[in-house]
C-alpha cells in the first residue's frame, strides 16, 4: 500500500535551523521541490484530520459591530463613516480597533493549535530572525500554510477587510495595494522576545492579536515613533484587538517578560513590491472606488 501524501509530507527532514538562518540554497530547493506535495498534504490533513464544523473560520469570528459596519458599506459605501467610527487614531498614520470577537477567538486558535501539531513542515518567517512558531500564510511564500479553508479566510480577511479599511485611511496607497503578504508571529521570553525599530515593506500592515481572553503577557508592547511630533507612542494588544498603520511608520516590538503572545501580520503592497513614495499626498478617492477588489494577480514577489 502506498503512502498518502500526508504521510510522505510527514517523513520529510525539515532543513537545519543554521541552514535556515544562513539562507542557503539548500533550503530554497527543499521547499520549490516539496511544493506540490506540502500543498496537497495540507489539503489531506484538512479533510482527514479537522473537523470542519468545530472549526469553521468565517466573519462570524470578527467583531460583530467592525462585520456590520464592513458588511454596511459594501453594500453601500457611502455608509464607509460607520467603518471609520470604530477606528481609534492612537498616533500619527497608527490605528487601534476591534478585530475578532474575543469569546470567539477559542475557534481559530483551536485550529491553529491543530496546524502546530500536524507536522507537516512550514517554513518560519526569515524575516524576524526565524520565528519559532511563526508561519508564512500567504500562497506567494515557499512553505506555506495551504490549509484550504484557511485560506479561504486570509483572503476574506485581506479583500473584505483590509484593503479597503486601508484605502478609507490611506487613500495614496490605492494602486499600492494589489499585492499581499502575511504571516503569523509568537513571543515568549525564551525564544523569540522582541523585534527592533524597523520599518515594513508593505503599504500598510495589519496587525491582529490571537490572545484569548485570560491568556495575559507582560510587556511586548508595540513602540510606534510619531514622525509628525518625534515622540514614541506605546501600545499594548488586547485579545483580538488589531493595529493597522502605513509600513513606512517606525515601530518596535518590546520585550515579553512573561506569559506568550500570538499575533497575525498581513501585509498590502502594490506589483512587485511597489510602496508610496515617502510623503506621498492624499488625494479624494470616490467611495465606491475604495470598496472594489482588485482584478490584479499575484506576481509571486515576497519580501522575505
């Protein structure tokens, strides 16, 4: 009897975590060569491991007023303001809301938990110093986490939600924001703590705790430098809480002194990577233009 794909996506060696952090080529032919079989070995596990029904991720899992008001505009987007309503400037270019309904969290984070331990390999994010128990979710990155309905809601998420919340804040990213990028990041005190000031590469970034109500942490507060007046704003997550600024605002990551933090980053940017130039101005976009999908398709350009 043959193995299933499942099986043979489970007995593969993973490359070493030195080759990892070196880049080396090796790692690259190790994820282009298992593509196919990582993808179908994650759409396997989904339809033979998960219950669907427990674990069903859609907008019902966000925040009932940010669904309505999301949901409101689209219909009709001269009802955009109510969007705005629930989105709190908290320093220049940097806004803090409501994402996901805290007592629904349990749902996703169930799945999530379920991913960590299917063992089937997934390439962590380079780009912050090979975060343990972190993920690439977007199909444009090697090693990605290609759960079908998983995907299905990353995708809701960047094209229901994000994008144009980000247009109605940022309207000089419209044209920037074809293109999207994501993955996910956890802190702990004993591996991965912090992350430096930096700036992204994206248009603009989303930002989404996955804490569940109870699950507390002390520090990792996110440090965001107000270019407007030079001063360092400080903000902490709140269980499915979420912060969504341009990339190009400066921001740190804290150290976590205790307990963990699991967090969701999703990216915008435009073909091939193209962001606004800095100090872009803002011009009037009609309404109707921001709440649009782009016909747009993936370029495969990732940024790590």
């Amino acid at each position: 009897m043959s193995a299933t794909q499942l099986q043979l996506a489970r007995a593969l060696a993973l490359p070493s975590r030195e080759a990892m952090l070196n880049r080396e080529h090796s790692v690259q032919h190790f994820w282009y060569n298992n593509d196919q079989l990582l993808t179908q070995a994650w759409k396997e596990w989904e339809e033979t491991e998960v219950d669907t029904t427990t674990f069903t991720l859609d907008d019902s899992l966000l925040d009932k007023n940010l669904r309505e008001a999301v949901n409101a505009a689209w219909q009709n987007p001269s009802k955009e303001h109510l969007v705005k309503s629930l989105l709190e400037e908290v320093a220049t270019d940097v806004y803090q809301f409501q994402f996901f309904d805290p007592e629904r969290l349990a749902v996703l984070r169930g799945y999530l938990e379920k991913v960590w331990n299917a063992n089937i390999p997934m390439r962590p994010p380079y780009g912050i110093v090979l975060n343990r128990r972190g993920a690439m979710l977007d199909k444009r990155s090697e090693g990605y986490l290609a759960a079908p309905s998983f995907q299905a809601f990353y995708n809701q998420i960047l094209n229901i939600y994000m994008r144009p919340i980000s247009r109605l804040l940022f309207p000089e990213i419209m044209g920037y924001d074809t293109q999207t990028f994501g993955f996910s990041i956890y802190y702990d005190p004993n591996t991965d703590a912090s992350i430096r000031p930096h700036t992204d590469a994206s248009s603009v970034t989303l930002n989404i705790n996955l804490n569940l109500p109870g699950e507390e942490f002390s520090g990792s507060e996110l440090d965001f430098y107000d270019q407007k007046n030079g001063k360092v704003v400080q903000l902490s997550f709140k269980p499915g809480s979420a912060m969504i600024h341009k990339g190009s605002v400066p921001h740190a990551a804290k150290p976590i002194t205790s307990g963990d933090r699991t967090n969701l980053v999703l990216w915008l940017f435009g073909d091939n990577g193209r962001i606004p130039a800095p100090g872009s101005k803002r011009t009037e976009i009609d309404p109707i233009a921001r709440w649009t999908t782009p016909k747009t398709t993936p370029d495969g350009y990732a940024p790590f």
